[in-house]
C-alpha cells in the first residue's frame, strides 16, 4: 500500500509553525527566568551576582536558531526586562539588540568553527557590551552598580556561555543549523 502524502502540510507550514512554536517556548523561558531573578531568595548585602540569563539565552539562541529569535522579539524582551529590573529603559535593549545583530550576521562563519572560537567571541562582544553599558550611564551620570560586582557579573557571564549552548541543545533542541537545514528556510545564513 502507498503512503497518501497529500494530506501531509506543506515544509513551509511545518517550519513556520514550528519557528512560533519556538519563539513561544524562548517566551516562557525568559518569563521564568525573570520570574526567578525577581523572587527574593537570597536578600541582603553580600550578594554574589551570578549571569545575566536573560543575555545568555538570548545570544545561544541567535547563534544557533537565528529564526526563532527575531530582531522585534529581542527588542521586545529586552524593553520589557529593563522596566521590569528598574534599568534606564531602552539602553541595554538596545545594546542588546545591536550586539545579537552583529552576532547574527556572524552566525554563518561561526556555524563551522568550533566552539572555543564562538566562545571567544561571545566573550568579546559580551565585553563590549557592559562596557558599553557602563560608558553610556557614566556619561550621563547615573548610578551603577560597584565596578567589582560589574566585573564578577561579566565573568560569570562568559564563564556560564557553555552551559547556556549546552541547556539550550539538551531541553529545547536549539542546536546548529546544518548544510540540509538552511535550504529549507529558502536562503543560506
């Protein structure tokens, strides 16, 4: 007996159901995470800052599945986030925003190198990033956070990059696009 295909859907209509499918499950994983960072679990002083989770999912995601993090949904997320964390609203956003773009447009040479190199230079454009960050808020002379907490913030960020590729492959299956996967969306990235 034949197999009917004809009631199969097109690739077109699997692919783009499947990109909202993933751009809701990247929704709810920000939404956790912020929900997290909100919780107050450890109040006090002596804090030990740990990762920006936000940015880290973020950037794996754009590095990996660059069609399930659109340009509009970062910004959005990001927007969103520097009002709900009480940051000057639309500056790390739009950092944000500027530095996943360049990562994206960077994917394509990134997809074959290996990961120590997507590494570095996640690390480097992390760097910038808060450097950016910290530039932009000591020009216009707002309060920042103590240059050490800084600091520690930006190591373990680049430290936790790794585990933050490794989560997203394991539980959500955003892994590197291969040859065979980037004719399906009607253009090589």
């Amino acid at each position: 007996p034949r197999l009917d295909l004809s009631m199969r859907p097109a690739m077109s209509e699997m692919t783009a159901t499947n990109r909202w499918t993933m751009r809701m499950v990247f929704v709810a994983i920000v939404a956790l995470i912020s929900f997290m960072q909100l919780l107050p679990l450890n109040p006090g002083p002596g804090r030990f800052p740990g990762p920006d989770l936000l940015l880290l999912v973020a950037i794996a995601w754009v590095q990996r599945r660059p069609e399930y993090v659109p340009v509009w949904l970062i910004a959005l997320i990001f927007f969103i986030a520097d009002w709900v964390f009480m940051r000057p609203p639309g500056l790390w956003a739009g950092i944000v925003v500027v530095a996943t773009e360049t990562l994206r447009a960077q994917a394509p040479q990134l997809r074959d190198q290996s990961i120590f190199i997507e590494w570095l230079t996640v690390a480097g454009m992390v760097t910038a990033m808060f450097l950016a960050y910290a530039m932009i808020l000591g020009i216009f002379l707002v309060d920042q956070p103590a240059l050490g907490a800084t600091l520690i913030r930006l190591i373990m960020t680049i430290l936790a990059y790794p585990l933050a590729i490794a989560l997203s492959a394991r539980a959500f299956g955003v892994r590197k696009m291969v040859g065979g996967e980037t004719e399906q969306f009607g253009r090589v990235r």
